[in-house]
C-alpha cells in the first residue's frame, strides 16, 4: 500500500499493517534518484500488501521537520541533517506515538544509491522480500547486523560501517541499515 500525506502524525498502524515506510526527503528537488525511488514506490506498496505502506508526503520540508523534532540521539539527528538524499524510516508504530527512544526503528541510507539511481529496485526488491518472508523485520535486522559482522562478504570491503553505522549510539531497538546487507543476504551471500 502506499499513501501521500500532508503530514505524517496522521499516519497510523491498522489492520494487518504491521510496518510505516516513511520515505524522507527535506527538499522538493528532483533527482534520478528520487525519480527512480518514485517510479518504484508504487510497485513496493503493492507487492507488500497490507503489510506496510510506503508513506509520502506532500510537503517534504513540513514531514523532515516531523522527524527531525523527535528525540533522536544527536549523532542520528545530524546523519539525518547531512543527508542530500532521501532516506527511508522503518516503524512498526503510529507515528504520533513514535518515540525513538523507545520504539523500534530502523534507517535505510539511500545515499549510496545516488550513483546508481536506476539500480535503486534492487535494495526495494530485497526489503520487499523481507517484509513478506519475516514474521519480525526489526529482529531480522538485528540478526543481520551480528551476521554481517562475522561475515566472510563483508571483510572484502575496507570498513564495516560502510553496511551499518557502528559509529551511532546504540539505543534499544533502533538498527541503521545499509541495504547493500539486506540484498547480500537476500542473495545468499553472505557467508
């Protein structure tokens, strides 16, 4: 399913709806990448069914301001200030009740994808997949973080927080996704 909305408090957990995409994006600038995300939002909405929506909202800057004014640790709040691109927030909670602190969350980077905004299906594909297979998505998220840790597939690469940002406070709960992992797994690569 998915939804645009002039504000995200109005957005809400019912019926068989177990999970929030709130994509998030503080500008009105348009992208190959923010192209690319619209044109495969709707196709993510209705292969996940009743088990999330994809939510949109009509004024970016007004939605960013929501998300930026709760209580996220500071180190979270200025990776979200820095972000140029959108960024996808994962709840499993009405927003107005969202409380980072205390809820669980995850944050899906986009940014990596600006060079490849036409491959931007692939991390979609893969969280839909998820979405669809696992009975606990933030629990899938955290078994895949440990996983990814001891991997083989990620000590190819020079850094480990190049797939989850090690660097941000841990808070109960709250994982910060890099989805290259989620499609490495969904691949079966990752060893």
């Amino acid at each position: 399913m998915t939804e645009k909305v002039v504000s995200f408090q109005d957005v809400e957990i019912r019926g068989a709806r177990k999970y929030l995409l709130l994509l998030v994006a503080w500008n009105e600038f348009q992208s190959e990448l923010r192209e690319s995300l619209g044109k495969h939002s709707e196709v993510l909405g209705r292969a996940v069914g009743r088990s999330a929506a994809w939510v949109e909202a009509y004024d970016n800057w007004q939605a960013y301001q929501e998300i930026i004014e709760k209580t996220w640790p500071e180190k979270i709040k200025e990776r979200m200030n820095n972000e140029q691109d959108p960024f996808l927030l994962i709840i499993d909670t009405s927003f107005a009740r969202f409380d980072p602190m205390t809820n669980r969350s995850a944050v899906v980077w986009f940014s990596d994808w600006g060079n490849r905004p036409s491959e931007v299906w692939k991390p979609l594909a893969a969280l839909q997949k998820r979405i669809l297979l696992e009975n606990d998505l933030f629990a899938y998220f955290e078994n895949l973080r440990i996983r990814a840790l001891r991997s083989k597939w990620i000590r190819r690469f020079n850094k480990l927080t190049q797939y989850f940002e090690l660097s941000l406070p841990i808070i109960p709960g709250f994982v910060s996704v890099h989805i290259d992992a989620v499609i490495a797994d969904t691949l079966g690569q990752l060893e």
